[in-house]
C-alpha cells in the first residue's frame, strides 16, 4: 500500500496529506485487486494504526457492496475466510479493538450476509458462533453483527427521491428482506434466541455491558420474529429479575417495551400485559415515589405508555369485532392502569411526564366514546385536568432572555400538554371551564402575593380555552350562556385585576396575547378599551424595558385596532399622538436606541393608517392625518439621500441606504389600511402617496447601495399600483428604465413581477410602454443569462434558473394578457429569438416549471397566431419546432414523470399538440402521419 497516502488517514494530519489520502481510497475503489491487499493487512494483523484497520473495511466495505459478483468463487470465499480469521484474532488480542472499528466490521458482515446467506453462505451465523463461543470479544463481536443484520434488513431510513429506478430497487430489496427474514426464521432463529438466552445468563451479573448489548439484540428482534420465543416463562423471568439490576434495568425496559409493542392478537395482548404487570407490581416497581432514578424512570413511563397503549388498541379491536365481554375486561385492565399513568403524569420530571402522554391522550379518547362516565371516570379526568394544569407552569430555571435547548424543550412539552387539554374539553367541557375558572379566580384575586409561573399559567388558561372550546369567527361571548358568562368574567377580571401591572415578561405578555385573541370581549364590554390601550401604549407595552414585550407588543397592538375597527374612534387622535415618538425613524448618527425595531415600526405605521382609513372623520380630515404621517418621513427622505450621494465610507452608505429603505417601507406600510383605488380616493389620499412616489423615485438614480434602493422602491410601486391604479402609469417608464441599468439577476428576477402586475392591470392601456421596453428588458436578461459562471457555483445556477422562470413568466402575462402584438411588432429577427428561447425552454432546460410556462406561452401563441391568417412564416415554424418540442419534451431522460411539477408540463405539452390540432385540423395529422412521426422511426402501425 501507498505508506505516504495512508498517513492522511490521521485525524491530525494536514489538508495535502488528506487530499491524497482521499484520492488513493478513491483509486483503491475502482482497482481490481486492491481489495485483496486489504483482506490480507486485515487477516494478518500486518497495520496496528486504527485509521488505517477501518480504511481496510472501508475498501473491503465497497468491494461486497458493489462489486461483489464480479469476483471468482475463489475471491469470494477469500472475503469469507478474511473475516472469520480477523473475528478469531479478536479473541486472542491483548487489546479489544476500537469501537468504531467493530462497527465497521459488524457492518462489513452484515452486507456478506445479505449477499451470501440466501446461496453460498446458509450456515453464517452457526459458523459465527462456532468461533466467538461464549468468548466477552466473541460476544460483543457477534451482537454487533447481528445489530447490523437488523439494520440492513428492518431499519432502513428511506431516501425520499423522485427517480423511479430507486423506488424499483428498494421494492427489490424489500422483497429480498422479506425472503432473508423467512429463511432466517426457518432455520436458525431458534438457535439465535437459544444463544442470546446462553449470553443473558452468562453474563447477566458479571458484564453489565454485554447483557445491554444482548437485550439490545433482543428488543430488536422481537418486532419480526415468533413473540413464543421470547414472551414465555424463563426469558420474562430473567428479563424481569434485569428490572431490579441498577445497571440492566433501562436496556430490559426497552426490551419489554418491544414485547410489548408486538402486533398480536387482541385478547393475547391484553393477556400478555396483564402478566406483566402483575409481576412488575409484585416486584414493586410501581411504588414511583420511592424511585429517584430518573433516567429508569423515563424508561419505565415509555414502557408503561406502551403497555397502556397497547390495552387500548386491543381495546378498540375487540369493540371493533363486537366481542362486548372482552372489551370489557380489557378497559377495566385499562382503568386499573390510570393510577400510575397520573403519577408519571405529575412527575416533576418533564422527560417521564412527557412518555406518559400518549397513553393519557388514547384514554381520553376511549372516555369520549363511552355514553355515559363512571364516579372514578369523572375523578380521573379531573386528576388529569389538575395535572395538566400544574405541568403546564414554568419553573423557577427557565430562562426568559436567553432562551436555548432546555427551554425549546419545554416549549414542545408544552404544546404536548395543550393536545391533552383540548382532548380533555372534549370529553367534558364543562369541567374543564369550571376548573379552569376555579384556578384563574383564585390566582387572580392575589396576584400581587402570587409567583410569576402561577399567574402565568392562569392567564394562558384562559388563552387556551380558546382552541379547546372552539367556535365560530371568534363568538365566545354569544351563543351559550353558561360559557359566555364564564368567559366574560374571567375576562373582565383580567382587564380590571391591574394584572397587566405584574413585573414579569411571561405574565405581561400572556396578559396582551389574550387581550387580542377575545378582542370580541370589548364589543359586549366596550368601557374597557381606554385601559387596555393605555397598557398597550405605557410602560407595560411599546415602552416596556424587555426588547421582546415591546416587539411582540407592536404586532399585537396592530391586531387589536384592526380588531376594534370603529370602536377606536374616540381615542384615534389621542393614540396617533402616543405613537407618535415610536415612529421616528432614526438615521444611523442619531446614536441612540430606538424603543422599537424597523421591523416592529413597520406595525406600528400599519396601526397609524389602519387608525385614519377606518375613522369616521371627513375626507379632508383624514387627508390631513395621513399628510401628518407621511411628511415627515419624506422630509427625512430628502435629507438622508443627499447624504447618501456625499458619503464616502461604505459602512456609513449601507447605514444610510437601509434608513431610506425604511423609510419607503413605512409609508409602504400605511398604505395597507386601502384595499384599492376607491378606498383612497375615498379618504383624499391619492395626492399624497403621489407626493410619496415622486420623493422616493429620485432614489433609483442614486449610483451607491442600488439594491436595497431599487428594493424598498420596487416594493412601493407593487402597493400603489393597488393604491393608485392609472395614477402611476406616468411614472412607470423613468422608474423602469432606472431599475433596468446596470442590474444582476437578482435585480431582474424581483423586477419582472413589477412588470407582470402592470401588464395583467392595465392591458392594452400599457401597450405603447411595453412595446418600447420589451427589448431593452429581455437585453439584460439575456446579457445576465450569458454571464460565464463557475461549473460548481450551486448560487449562481439556481439565481439563473429563477431569472429564466422570470422571463418566461413576463412572456405568459404578455400572451395571457391578449397582448401578443407587443411580441409581433418587435421585428420578425427578435420575434424569432424570442420564439427560439420558448422552445429551448420547452425542451432543453430540466426545469418542469419553467417548461410548463413555456408550453402555456406556445399554445397561446398557436391560439392567437396558428389559424390560416396568422403572421407570416409562423405556421412552418409551428411544424418545424413546436411540434417536434411537444415530443422531444417528454423524450428527454431529465423529463422524470414521478415528480408532480413534471406532470402538470406534460399536461400543458399534450394542450399545445390539442390547440395545433384544432387551428390547424387535418394538415395537422396528416404532417404528423407522413412527416415527422416516421422521421423519429416510429412503426407504421403506431402511427395509425
């Protein structure tokens, strides 16, 4: 072997030596005989450096995998016999090998036996067990072996892909599993389960590691081999003594677990657990309170879930086959579990209360299906309600401002403990209001004595009960009675408790997401309003100290005045002055800290203008406000831009750039209160966002920081051309011919939807201007398209690809929008270049959307220009290259009918040959029958 290569092999070696290690692993792969170099290093203990002892089995790895048939009888058995000699070696080395060495090898086993068990290798695991005995290495060796055997032939992580020849193969494979899987239970999984028992004892109480390993082996096993070999007196016995073994417990709870899992018959299964449990009680292990392992006891919930869980699923079958006594006896097996299931349920412990729940949500769901609940039932969905209630609560450690891995966690937990909730208002709803009334009340009435989680999770609640008791728009405080003035006290207690006052974020921001979601409160109960909306405005809210109170503040804020619409009208002018100093927008030398982010002033405009748009006041009053607004941002506008055009330092350009950006998005912003021209016009406020466009269009001339200008711009222009309709059209041209200088990709790709908007808008009213920038648009986006770039530049490519979908959306608008004589009057030269990219398009480009527009803009133009009075030369060019694009499409190896997008071009490419046919009728036939189809060799018969 190259000795300078195998030194990249070091984990600590330099890049060149492991480039060149990589290359020679490369060069070994595809070597007819480098494989054998390998086996013997392998059989004869020739390297000690464990990198290179696991790039043997790499190479040899490769070699079975795929290489393997094309070896002699005589190799093949050499790979059998390399293996057996390095598993005796293990046995008699000073030192077990590493880990990752064993793995390697078990897996290198594994493909041998898939390959070979079926033919020239029956007797692979006996010969195994020949050589390991009852040796610890041996051992370990042989059930890492037989974890990858499972792994190959259960565990397999399906690839989701589209090609057809991959799904043709695992269908193959499976197919090949399942016969190993046959075989193996014909003829040796006795002797396996025999020699796992053999382990299990042997080493039960003097190698805790391999006893794991063994009940490892088993629990996989278990899923797919005869349950009688496993579940019966000695292998229960011993794997339950495993239960009171500190170091064992956990691996034989998971094992049990897979018992337990065991598709079976019903009345089997419930037999099953019920003797199972009776000895895990009898053993103790239900006392939960005397356990601190808390490790064991995340395992024993799971196991305890499952076992619940499978009760239930016999349960539901025995109902299901109408055996009535059974299912009886199997839900009382059920109920005698509930006791437990709450203990783990309330654990302090989240990991052994969240394993538990699955068992808690599927005896909830048998309660609902019940007519009629029993005394105990009723206590238990109460125990569960009370246990829901208290796990939901923070604990002390949570951190607020710095959230990580622990708190996500919790959060997940969380929203588990919220699908109970609601399965248990499904069950009874009225217990649930009233418990849920009971806790808010009595939290509430003390809050200011009360911890911060307590209040917390009162409040969130009432925020709950929401989703679990659903209704219509939002109407909780109609309809039934009982639960509207439920609802309506809780929620006037918490507007008038002062609650809103608490010094904690959760509880603060519980306070104002509830507030928003019963915004419908404030229509029964509308004298609450003012001291809500100063809580939203004051310290509590936008002003409060925590940057994320004051953050989600701002969006909740905008809901709620959307929310109250007219019944804003009396404290409109009050709160436009309140917000005023929130929406300042603070160019970068300002140096100080804006209360609030860009991002949360963008709501905050929004707020604004939904405030003036929905008042009551007169047009001329509104045309003031809105002025009131919009002014002073376009007065800072002019400002930073003159300082922008003088800046010289980059870092202060992109400062500059992204304030004038802001400052377009804010009026942007307010504009969303409109739903269209009338709206605008309604208020008198077509003039000043006029006044807007011609402020900030100047920007799209400013050389420095063009993307984020044009960007901010662009944007404006898609909500007044909603806003202001015909109004804009003059200031079209300039802006386009502006934003077409000196552009990139992502420029064109973000301008072309501008273009679409104005073309399927305004139609034939934009034709002139259209006709005159068609060219100089599809200019740069040709130019853009023929930039050389890097072979692998994945960015580059993918923002080509998005451009080319781009320009042909642009076409498909243009011949959509009954416009096709903007294409006809460019030339019959440009007209023919433009045809040829549709075609290319079509055909050439393995992009499905891309060709499915292109087919959409083919079988337009056929439409349009296809009959006998079409333009000129267009009928030929049907002929000579739609026709053969509708059949040279699909042809291709790229066209891959598996994927959905490839579907719909098809479809698209069957439209186009049906509008040829029916503008061009029999010519059309008759040209496929005696020109083009025999030109592709297509058999006589085929073609008629």
């Amino acid at each position: 072997m190259d000795e300078q290569a195998l030194l990249g092999l070091n984990p600590n070696a330099d890049a060149d030596f492991r480039q060149r290690a990589l290359a020679y692993f490369e060069q070994l792969k595809i070597s007819q005989d480098a494989w054998q170099v390998c086996a013997e290093a392998l059989a004869q203990s020739i390297y000690s450096d464990d990198h290179i002892k696991f790039f043997c089995f790499q190479v040899l790895e490769h070699q079975v995998k795929f290489k393997y048939s094309e070896l002699t009888e005589v190799q093949q058995q050499l790979i059998r016999e390399t293996l057996i000699t390095w598993l005796q070696a293990q046995m008699l080395n000073p030192q077990p090998e590493k880990t990752f060495i064993r793995n390697k090898a078990a897996q290198v086993f594994a493909l041998l036996f898939v390959t070979e068990y079926l033919t020239k290798w029956p007797k692979f695991f006996f010969d195994i067990l020949s050589v390991v005995d009852l040796n610890p290495r041996g051992v370990d060796m042989y059930l890492r072996i037989l974890m990858a055997v499972d792994a190959e032939l259960v565990d397999r992580d399906v690839v989701h892909t589209s090609e057809a020849s991959y799904y043709f193969a695992l269908i193959l494979e499976a197919r090949r599993n399942t016969l190993l899987k046959d075989t193996m239970r014909e003829q040796c999984i006795p002797s396996l389960v025999e020699s796992w028992y053999q382990i299990l004892q042997n080493y039960q109480y003097n190698n805790s590691e391999l006893t794991c390993q063994c009940l490892e082996v088993v629990g996989a096993y278990v899923s797919w081999i005869d349950l009688s070999l496993i579940a019966n007196e000695r292998f229960i016995n011993m794997l339950l003594g495993h239960m009171s073994v500190e170091v064992l417990r956990e691996e034989a709870c998971d094992c049990l677990f897979e018992i337990v899992n065991k598709g079976m018959d019903p009345i089997d299964k419930t037999k099953l657990v019920e003797s199972l449990c009776q000895v895990l009680q009898s053993a103790g292990l239900f006392s939960i309170d005397q356990e601190d392992d808390v490790d064991f006891l995340a395992r024993f919930s799971k196991l305890v879930n499952g076992m619940g869980q499978a009760l239930i699923a016999s349960w539901t079958k025995l109902i299901k086959n109408g055996d009535m006594k059974s299912a009886q006896d199997t839900l009382q097996a059920i109920e005698a579990k509930v006791a437990l299931m709450l203990q783990l349920l309330i654990h302090e412990d989240d990991d052994i209360s969240s394993n538990i729940i699955g068992f808690c949500y599927d005896y909830l769901h048998i309660l609902k299906q019940l007519s009629a609940l029993s005394d105990q039932q009723k206590a238990n969905v109460e125990a569960i309600m009370l246990a829901v209630m208290k796990k939901l609560t923070y604990d002390e450690e949570y951190n607020f401002e710095n959230e990580g891995e622990d708190e996500a966690m919790f959060v997940e937990y969380r929203k588990q403990l919220k699908l109970l909730l609601d399965r248990l208002a499904q069950v009874s709803p009225e217990l649930l209001l009233a418990s849920v009334r009971r806790v808010f009340n009595t939290t509430l009435q003390n809050w200011q004595t009360t911890r911060f989680m307590e209040v917390e999770v009162a409040i969130r609640l009432l925020y709950m009960l929401a989703e679990a008791l659903p209704v219509s728009h939002g109407a909780h405080f109609s309809g039934d009675v009982t639960k509207a003035t439920a609802l309506q006290d809780m929620m006037r207690t918490l507007v008038t408790s002062g609650v809103s006052a608490y010094q904690h974020t959760s509880v603060t921001l519980e306070f104002f997401e509830t507030v928003v979601r019963y915004e419908k409160f404030f229509a029964v109960e509308p004298q609450h309003i003012p001291a809500v909306l100063m809580a939203f405005l004051d310290h509590r809210g936008l002003r409060h100290t925590s940057p994320k109170v004051r953050s989600r503040t701002a969006y909740l804020f905008s809901r709620f005045v959307k929310s109250l619409n007219k019944q804003m009208n009396p404290f409109i002018e009050d709160v436009l002055n309140r917000i005023q100093d929130l929406m300042e927008l603070s160019p970068p030398e300002n140096g100080y800290q804006a209360l609030l982010s860009s991002d949360d002033q963008l709501f905050i405009y929004e707020t604004a203008g939904v405030l003036i748009v929905n008042s009551e006041y007169s047009a001329e009053r509104k045309q003031v406000l809105m002025r009131n607004l919009l002014t002073p941002l376009m007065e800072k506008f002019k400002v930073l831009l003159e300082k922008l055009m003088m800046a010289q330092d980059e870092d202060r350009q992109m400062a500059l750039a992204d304030c004038l950006n802001h400052a377009v998005g804010f009026a942007s912003r307010t504009s969303k209160a409109f739903s269209n021209k009338q709206t605008v016009k309604q208020c008198g406020c077509s003039e000043v966002y006029l006044d807007c466009l011609q402020t900030f269009l100047p920007a799209l001339s400013c050389p420095l920081q063009k993307e984020v200008l044009r960007s901010g711009v662009r944007t404006f222009l898609h909500r007044m051309i909603i806003c202001l309709e015909e109004e804009v059209l003059p200031f079209i041209p300039s802006a386009s011919e502006h934003m077409l200088k000196d552009c990139e990709a992502k420029d064109l790709q973000e301008f072309i939807p501008l273009i679409n908007q104005i073309t399927a808008k305004f139609k034939t009213q934009v034709s002139p201007f259209l006709q005159q920038m068609f060219m100089p648009l599809l200019h740069a986006i040709f130019e853009v398209l023929l930039l050389p770039a890097e072979e692998n530049d994945q960015s580059a490519a993918l923002e080509k690809q998005m451009l080319r979908r781009s320009y042909f959306a642009f076409l498909q608008t243009v011949t959509g929008s009954g416009m096709s004589e903007v294409i006809a009057n460019q030339g019959a030269e440009n007209v023919e270049r433009v045809l040829f990219t549709v075609i290319q398009g079509a055909v050439d480009y393995p992009d499905p959307i891309a060709q499915k527009t292109c087919f959409i803009i083919l079988s337009k133009l056929v439409e349009l220009w296809g009959g006998k009075d079409g333009p000129v030369g267009f009928a030929d060019f049907v002929y000579k290259h739609i026709v053969p694009a509708c059949f040279l499409a699909p042809l291709k190896q790229t066209f891959d009918l598996a994927d959905a997008q490839t579907v719909l071009a098809l479809s698209e490419c069957a439209v186009t040959l049906k509008t040829i046919h029916l503008k061009r009728g029999p010519e059309c036939i008759q040209y496929l029958q005696q020109e083009y189809l025999p030109s592709l060799q297509v058999a006589p018969e085929i073609i008629q």
